[in-house]
C-alpha cells in the first residue's frame, strides 16, 4: 500500500532534480517538501486523493495537488516528461555517482554533453572535466572513483522495496485454488542486499490458467513471454519476474537451483558428480533413475549435505560447514525480544512514543529503546539535555500506562568531526542505551576517521555503535574506516556493533557482521525506525545477520529483559 507513497514521493523528488539543475530554487523546495511529506505520510496516497484532501496535507498546495492527482490516475506525470525533454539526460543514473549534484550534472552536460555514466567516464578519463568551472583535478578523480560504485549500482533495486511486492505476488499467485505451492527464489530468497529481478516457482495442477492469470495481474507493465512452464513479464515499475512451473517430484530442486547462488550451485554439482550423480532443476540422478528432488532437505542428503539456508548460500564456505556437519544455527526473526534504535516526533520520526511503544508490543517484543537525535544534528530535530529530561517523563508516563513491554530510555548521539558528543555525561548517565553513530556525509580529516571512532568506542557512556560502516546503498560507500581495528577495539571494550536494518543502509552488511562476530563482537538488530510501520525492517536487519552467520546469543536484543538490563 504504502509503494504508491514511495512511488509519488520518488517522482516528486525527480521534479526537484530537475528544477534545481535549472535554480529555480523556490519550486525546488516546494517539491521536496511535498516529497517528504508524501513519503512520512500515514496513510496510502490513493485514499487521500479520493477523499480530496491532497490539499490539506502540509507543505502541498494547489499546483503540487493537481499534479499528485494526475501520477495517481495516469501512473506517470507529464510535467516530468517535458522536463526530461529539456535535458536528455541519464538523470537519475547519474546522480548516483556521489558528489554528481543537479546543478553539476546541467554544466557537464551543456559544456561536454555528458548524458550517461559512459559520456562521463570518458570526459574524466579525458581531463575534460577538471577544467570546467568549479570543478578541479580533485573532483575529476573523485568522480572516476564513485562512477564505478555507481556502475554497479544501476539496474539493481534495494531489498527492502522489492522484498513486500514479492510477497505481494506469491499471495496473489498462491491465492488461485489450483496452486498447490508457490515460493519467491533467487537473490531475494537469499536476502541479498540488491535484487535484480524476481523468480517465482510455483507447482500447480493448471499450469495454463495460473500463467494467464500471472501475465494478467494489474502489477503487470508488458509481457516479455508467455509459455505454459515459463513466463516473463515486467512490472509497471521495469523490474522483471519469471514465473516457472514444476512438477512437485522435482519442486525442491527447482528451488535450489533458482536460489543459486550461481556459485554455489557449480559446486554442489561437483560434489555431484565426485559421487557418481547428476544435479540439476530436476533432481539429483543415479543414470536416470531420480534420487532425490522433492524437497530441498531431499537435494542436499542426496549429496551429503545437511540443509543449507538460504541465506548462506553465497559459497563462501557453507558447503564445507555443511560437509562437516558444522553449519551455524542461525539467528531467527522470533529470537529478537526488542528494537533498540527508535527515532519519534521528539526528532525526525513520525509517531509518538506511546504508538511506537504499542507497534513493539503488537510485535510480540519486550522492550524497545526510543532513540531519538541529539541537539548535533539540528536538522533532525536534535535533543538537548533539557528536552532529553523531558523526554524521560514522558516515557516513565508510557511504561505507567503499558503492561508488557517496557520503554527503555536513550539516544542517538552525533559523532562530530572532531570526534565530540553532543550529549553530557551527566545525562547519559541516566539514559538506559545509548547510542552513537555518524552522520555527516563530508568526509573527516583523511587518516583520523578510525582513530575518532575508537575513541567514541572506548567512551564509557557508549552502548552501541549505530550503522558503523555509514554506506547507503546505491548512495555512497562505506566511509574509510578501518573496521578490523573498529572490531578489535569494540570486543576490548564491550561496545555492541548495529546492524541497522533501514533499506539503504543495512550496516553492517553481511560480510563485516561475519568478521565482527570473528572478533567476539557483539551485535545489535535495529530497525532505526522513524515511523510505526519501520518496525517491520527488523526482518531485514535479521536477515542480513543470517547471511553474516550470527546466531542469536551473538545479538544482544535476543536477550529477555531482565538478562539484558544486566548488560548495562
Ligand atoms: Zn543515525
Ligand atoms: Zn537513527
């Protein structure tokens, strides 16, 4: 529901592109205004719209209105069409090469027609593009390093979008009588970070109806092929699906090989084949007798193996852990007892402690930690100590009013450049969890980021280490942080690393949560939620725990309440 509100956010947020690439700087913050607004609102767009209060909601008036209206009926707004006539450019591929604002892609693009990561490449390869007006040989090779970032970052969607609208379609397919099963494979089975498109399996008696109906579905944008055992469309927003049909003596195989990964999937039939049989999406063969393919636990005993989730399968040595019967038991969703990184209206968020307190117990939690910015970050609304007090009354009221869960008192604190925190000691003293965390996009003084950061490690007063990496998927690397020294240090001190489970950050992602869990370190799963419905992020910060091969006595908000105010 909630997808229109990021769809017409993200168009709106477009338009803003455009209008400040051309300075117009007043109608630039009336959009994004109007796109944040769209993006934090409660309710779905579409009923706003049909009640006619597009006009009430702050920050939109009439023109802006008008136009949310005509996204809501038309799916596309033809102010952006002319806009983008005016500039041919790859607009929002480029502005994923950090650094690349509007105003600097208009000038790459009237002094050098750059109109795609291509143009650009070759321009700065060229030192075309250090001689432009306000540009130097400093920004020309920052630009040759984020266009590779940004490279990989093209065509791929973040987890966290696409993971409810695959959902969304294995209930709707599953929701037809004559589907017997119907599962989501590929990247997003196995919880990877981006995805690129979907694959849907499904075994069914009807496989002609269950495809008329796949390549019928309102989501739909265009079909590329349409076939009883396999169809391909494209959704209304570009991303493809292909659905499959199997039978159910071969469905388990199916799914380990659409599961992938690629990977893994060439040397589970090496193993295959070492012991004499054949692997493939129809089974694991003896000649042609079929061993095992019904279900995945059948494919991985056939080969010796003991059952490999999918987060794992990554080949990154699970085949081996599996081989020796050494798999890790990992960290499960219904493990987690609370949320500790909850932002409010205090500060940015959008809902009141009371509502957070109630979306935590309705989440079966125990606790949760309201976590709101302090005053070093005054554009989010940022606390200082005598609001910080305030604060406190108001959740000591919520824990009087609330049986079943219990409100823990925090703080989100600013790491400043000079490694400062923007909260007194006195203060934190009497804050339950408190967290730390950077925030500034702009790079620290080269070489002094890690050493900053150990220091706020070794600060007494710091529980935790809030999305330590700083990397926004699709947005910008993770800073230049030495994160084995981060470790080590966090493991001495007792500081607990975060897995932040908000889209774009999932930090730390998998492959540090397996180092920092080497290193003895403990983690944290949040949702850094700023809204009721964010909670449900916790499911991805879970799984990206999963794929760094946590368990849960390596996740603090595992603990049950009483166990984990000790840990205080
Ligand atoms: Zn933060
Ligand atoms: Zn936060």
């Amino acid at each position: 529901m909630a997808m229109q509100n990021k769809k017409v956010a993200a168009i709106l947020d477009l338009v803003a592109d455009y209008l400040e690439m051309d300075g117009v700087d007043f109608r630039t913050k009336a959009y994004r205004r109007a796109a944040h607004t769209v993006d934090f609102l409660t309710q779905p767009i579409e009923e706003v719209h049909k009640k006619g209060g597009l006009e009430k909601l702050p920050g939109i008036g009439k023109a802006i209105a008008l136009k949310i209206a005509e996204i809501l009926d038309t799916g596309s707004l033809q102010y952006l069409e002319e806009l983008k006539k005016q500039y041919p450019v790859d607009f929002e591929v480029l502005l994923l090469v950090e650094g690349l604002g509007p105003k600097t892609i208009k000038l790459l693009y009237q002094e050098l027609g750059v109109k795609d990561l291509d143009d650009l490449e070759k321009e700065a390869r060229r030192g075309h593009i250090h001689r432009l007006k306000g540009m130097g040989v400093k920004s020309e090779k920052k630009i040759l390093e984020n266009l590779e970032f940004a490279k990989k970052s093209t065509g791929r969607r973040l987890l966290g979008e696409i993971l409810p609208l695959s959902q969304e379609l294995k209930e709707r397919i599953g929701s037809l009588p004559e589907v017997e099963i119907v599962e989501i494979a590929g990247s997003i089975r196995r919880r990877k970070e981006t995805v690129g498109d979907i694959d849907v399996l499904t075994v069914t008696s009807d496989p002609q109806k269950v495809m008329d109906y796949f390549i019928n579905l309102d989501l739909v944008g265009g079909v590329i092929s349409h076939g009883p055992s396999k169809s391909t469309i494209r959704l209304k927003d570009g991303m493809e699906v292909d659905l499959r049909v199997f039978k159910k003596e071969e469905y388990g195989s199916a799914l380990v090989y659409f599961t992938g990964s690629w990977e893994l999937n060439v040397e589970l039939r090496k193993i295959a084949i070492s012991r004499g049989l054949k692997l493939n999406e129809y089974g694991v063969f003896k000649g042609d007798e079929q061993l095992a393919g019904r279900t995945e636990e059948d494919v991985f005993q056939a080969l010796g193996l003991s059952y490999i989730e999918p987060e794992l399968r990554e080949n990154r040595g699970e085949m081996e852990a599996a081989l020796a019967g050494k798999l890790p038991e990992l960290v499960e969703k219904s493990d987690i007892k609370g949320d500790l990184h909850l932002h409010t209206q205090w500060s940015d968020g959008r809902s009141s402690i009371l509502e957070m307190a109630e979306a935590a117990q309705k989440r079966g939690y125990q606790y949760l930690a309201i976590t709101d910015h302090a005053q070093g970050l005054p554009v989010a609304g940022g606390l200082d100590e005598i609001a910080l007090k305030e604060q406190m009354i108001e959740i000591d009221a919520v824990n009087d009013e609330l049986d079943n869960i219990h409100v823990l008192k925090g703080v989100e604190l600013n790491i400043g450049p000079d490694g400062s925190l923007d909260i007194d000691n006195e203060v934190l003293e009497e804050l339950d969890v408190v967290l730390a965390a950077i925030h500034s996009g702009v790079p620290f003084k080269e070489g002094t980021l890690t050493d900053i950061i150990l220091d706020v490690l070794e600060n007494e007063y710091v529980d935790i280490l809030a999305h330590p990496s700083g990397r926004k998927l699709k947005k910008r690397p993770a800073y230049d942080i030495n994160l084995e020294k981060v470790f080590e240090t966090a493991k001495e001190t007792g500081t607990i690393l975060e897995v932040d489970g908000q889209p774009q950050r999932l930090d730390l992602n998998d492959e540090n949560i397996r180092m920092a869990i080497k290193y003895g370190c403990h983690l944290a799963l949040d949702t850094d939620g700023h809204h009721t419905r964010d909670l449900d992020y916790m499911e991805l910060a879970v799984s990206t725990a999963r794929r760094g091969w946590a368990e849960a006595h390596d996740v603090v908000n595992t603990l049950p309440l009483k166990k984990f105010l000790k840990l205080f």
